[in-house]
C-alpha cells in the first residue's frame, strides 16, 4: 500500500511540469486545492477506518459495478457524438 501511494505521489508532482507550461498551474487552481484538502484528508481518515470494516468481494464488486456504468456512459458519449 506504501510504495503505490509514494508511487502516485511522485506521478502526480511530476504532472505539475506539464500542467504548468500549459499555464493550467494558476493561483485559481491552488487556492481551490487548498480549500478543498481539508476533504481529502477526511477522504484518507475514512478510507482508513473502511478498509478494516468492509469485506474485500464487496469492495471489488461495487468497484466492477461502477467501471461498468462508467464504461456505458463513455460508449453513449462515443455515440452521440457520430
């Protein structure tokens, strides 16, 4: 769990470069970002305390079950737009 996190973390700061010489990096995004991470670390405190308490089949379950309505939802978009 660790090294996936540290993963995603080193991904996500290289993503800054490109981000900012698109001038997609602005003092409009920040200050979104930090008014929204106060949400992101009560994200983590209940990812924490859900881990230990919901089984792993439902978990992939529900996961299969929202890729799939996600996946339906790009087909349509696909499609409306021929």
């Amino acid at each position: 769990m660790g090294t996936s996190v540290l993963f995603f973390m080193v991904v996500n700061y290289i993503k800054l470069i490109p981000y900012g010489f698109l001038g997609q990096l602005n003092m409009d995004n920040i200050e979104l970002s930090l008014l929204l991470s106060p949400f992101a670390l009560l994200g983590i405190f209940l990812g924490i305390k859900l881990h230990h308490r919901v089984s792993e089949r439902l978990f992939y379950n529900l996961c299969y079950f929202f890729l799939f309505i996600t996946g339906i939802k790009l087909l349509f978009d696909g499609f409306k737009g021929i």
